[in-house]
C-alpha cells in the first residue's frame, strides 16, 4: 500500500505541475498527460478501495467464525481502523442478537452449520436425575449409562460436562 500512495503522490504532484502550466502558459499539449495521470490516480484509488473492502470482509469473516476475540498473530496485523471497525460491529452484533428472542437474546453465531442428524448418541459421565424431553417423555441421567436423545437437547449438557458424545 506505501508503494501505491507514493506513486499517487508523484502522479497528483506531476499532474498539479502541468495543470498549473496550462492555466499559466495555455498549453494544451500537456492535456492527454494529466488525463492519463488522472486515470491512472482513479485506478490506484480503486484497487486500494477494493484491497480494504476485502480486509473488512475478511475481518466479518472471521467474526463469525473465531469469535469477539481475535489471535494475537492477526491484531498484529490490523491498523487501528480495522480494530476500531471490528469492535464497532462485534457490539452492534451483540446489540442485536440481544434484541432478538426471548429474554435471553438469541446467540446468532452458534450452530453455523446445520445438523447432519437430529439425534446424537451421548454417555452419561456423571449423575444428573431426570431429564424432560420436549415431547414430555423423562428420562433418568446415571452415570455409565448411554441415550440416544434430540442434539438441542444434549448440546447445552454436553457442554456442562454432564455428558459425552459416544461415537459408536
């Protein structure tokens, strides 16, 4: 990017030359250059537009899929802007899945991709009791015993460390 806004700089300055040089002295041979300067400045300003758009995406990108915090070895790379953009849209993203559902808002960034089954076969790791399903039905959570249970229902059990994911 410093190599492209020097070249603009030097465009603009030889272009600023000769359009004073035809204002001053009415030398209209020097049009066709400061048109192609000017091209060319457009061009520059184009690519260095598009270069930043990706970089933004990029960072949305990778909003959704590392999370509000990212590595260390990616901050490093950001300009203060990018930071300051990645902030910005990480609170207008929590704003808003606060805004949806019910009182506890609705985590957009979970589950991305969706389930290849329904059902998930789990371990119980320790003793939980009883556990009421969405039909109604009560099942009753020991340890060393396994399930086969709807994956809405065992993620968030999953997660606690009460149960395990059996992979037959």
């Amino acid at each position: 990017m410093r190599q492209v806004f020097e070249e603009m700089q030097t465009l603009y300055k030889a272009n600023l030359m000769d359009s004073n040089a035809i204002q001053n002295e009415r030398n209209n041979a020097l049009l066709p250059s400061v048109h192609f300067r000017h091209t060319a400045l457009l061009r520059n300003k184009r690519c260095i537009l598009a270069y930043l758009y990706h970089r933004i995406r990029r960072l949305r990108q990778m909003r959704w899929e590392l999370g509000s915090i990212l590595p260390t070895e990616i901050t490093a790379n950001l300009l203060n802007a990018e930071m300051q953009w990645f902030q910005n849209y990480n609170k207008s993203l929590a704003t808003y899945m606060r805004s949806i559902g019910d009182d506890h808002g609705l985590n957009l960034t979970v589950n991305m991709s969706p389930p290849k089954t329904l059902y998930v076969e789990v371990k119980c790791l320790s003793d939980f009791g009883k556990l009421e399903l969405d039909d109604g039905e009560i099942i009753t959570l020991k340890k060393n015993t396994y399930h086969l249970l709807p994956r809405a229902i065992c993620e968030p059990l999953i997660r606690q460390g009460i149960l395990e994911h059996h992979n037959a």
